[in-house]
C-alpha cells in the first residue's frame, strides 16, 4: 500500500466457498489479484469488510466485478458508502491532499450484492463446516466488526485491536476522526477478548506476534494513555498539532528503535499517523465534553 510492502493485508480462505477478509484500496488491485492468482483463486464467494475505510474497502467495487459471484458482507452502517461512495470519498479527501494517488477510485457496488449486518453471528459460510462469524467491534469506527472463525480460533481484527508491528514490540493506537470512541473501542476489545481465539489477524502488518490476550491488553493500556495524553494536552491549551507532538515525544521515547529506524516509523505512519491519531483524539474528547 502507497509503495510499501506487507503494510495492509488480504487474507484469502480457502474451501468449497472461498473468501477473503479486505480488499485493500484500489491502488493495491494489481498486487490483490496477483496474490489470489497465485493461491489459484478463480472465484470467490465472500468478500467480508470489517470496516469501509479505504485501505480496508477501498477496491471492493473492482473485485466484486473481477469476481461477479461474490456476495460482499459490511456491517450495516457502512452499506450506503458502498452503494454510493461520494460522501466517504469527500470525507477522506479533508484528511488526504492526493486522493487518486494514494487510494486510486472507489466504484459503487450494486445494492442486491451486498450483505448488510446488523447483529453478531455467521456471516459467511465457507461451505466445509467453517465458517465467519461476525462480532460488532465499534469505537475505531462505528461500523467496524471483527471476523470470528470458531473451528481454527482465528480471529481477524481489522482495526479493533490496533497496529502492532512486530519489530516495533508495542501496539499502535489507531484513533482517526470522525468516529473514534474510547468507552466503545475498550468494550470491544473486551467483547473480541471473552471470545477465547487461539491467534489475531489485524489487518495492518499480518498476524500478530503476541498473544491475543496480551494484544487486547497492551491495545487498551494504548488507547487509555494516548487519550490521557491528549487530556493533559488539552487542559494546558494545546490543539490538534501539540496533541499529534505529544503522542510522537511518548511513542519514541518508549521505543527508540522508532528513532534509531526511521523505515518503522514510516511504516507505522503508512497506517495512522500521530496526526491523524490526535485529530480522532481531539474530535472525541470535544464530543465527550459537550455531552
């Protein structure tokens, strides 16, 4: 993704009805469909978003016409963007300056393709006695859910849980405006926690190398001293950019290997910036004060 290898993942399941979790942003299409050619992907039934945003969903509309039997499964409050982007489109471009750079185009994806969640339980059923069960993970975005398969213990992530970059050693919180909510992504940290998966599969950087107990864990410690953080920001009069200094200064402070590797840090900014990050931050604690 924007140049950069193994940032965003796709991950391809196999079987009588075969899918994959993410689609990646447009600007990746030629390396998605390199990879399902190699894995001898001819068709697919599922394409399962745990959420719309564009390094998430952003190709969803390409490869449901690449594979014209794909039902495509999103929670339901991100269904409308899917049938009709403009509006997440004109959303991102406040954050991003080169939309076609970075993300490509968006194509709608025909309404009678779709499959809207709007509760917890199986989603996609890969036809050999697996299959995905959804569970509702909000606070990173509101229609945000996590992918569940029981039989293996498999447990994929999307953003719930954050960034974690194995050579790094820590997670990364993953706080963008306009939806990020601290009270809701901990309970579904704890919701994704009291399922018992035997390994997690966030999207950004592949399978995790902790634990999924410790994952949970370390992602809710984050999230609760960067928005500390930003409180104490706030109190001393500081806005977005001192917020984004503050969250940077802790980071590298608590892992100089960011400051001795500058490659790593720009592959966790590949992700969610410090920038991003404090605007997301930002956003809730004004939503929060005003009631």
């Amino acid at each position: 993704m924007h140049g950069a290898e193994g940032v965003t993942a796709v991950y391809f399941l196999p079987g009588p009805r075969p899918a994959i979790i993410e689609t990646a942003p447009a600007t990746s299409l030629t390396r998605v469909l390199a990879g399902l050619s190699a894995a001898g992907v001819s068709d697919l039934d599922w394409i399962v978003l745990t959420h719309i945003h564009l390094d998430h969903a952003g190709a969803a509309g390409h490869l449901a016409q690449r594979f014209p039997r794909a039902r495509v499964v999103v929670r339901a409050e991100g269904a409308p963007h899917l049938v009709d982007p403009s509006r997440l489109w004109a959303s991102a471009a406040r954050l991003y300056p080169d939309m076609d750079g970075l993300w490509g185009s968006m194509l709608p994806v025909p309404p009678d393709r779709i499959d809207v969640v709007s509760s917890d339980g199986v989603v996609a059923d890969l036809g050999d006695g697996r299959r995905l069960e959804a569970v509702y993970t909000p606070g990173h975005a509101r229609h945000h859910m996590a992918l569940f398969e029981p039989g293996s213990g498999d447990l994929f992530t999307g953003d719930a849980a954050g960034v974690f970059l194995e050579e790094v050693g820590a997670v990364h919180p993953a706080t963008p405006p306009p939806e990020f909510d601290l009270e809701a992504s901990l309970e579904s940290l704890r919701r994704m926690q009291a399922l018992g998966a035997k390994r997690a599969f966030p999207t950004h950087f592949g399978l995790s190398a902790l634990e999924p107990d410790q994952l949970f864990d370390e992602a809710a410690a984050s999230l609760r001293r960067a928005v500390a953080l930003a409180e104490e920001v706030v109190v001393a009069g500081g806005g977005v950019p001192e917020i984004g200094g503050r969250l940077r200064e802790e980071e590298l402070a608590a892992l100089p290997r960011l400051l001795e590797d500058t490659a790593l840090a720009d592959r966790l900014g590949q992700t969610t910036s410090y920038e991003l990050n404090a605007s997301g931050i930002a956003r809730y604690l004004s939503k929060r004060k005003a009631g």
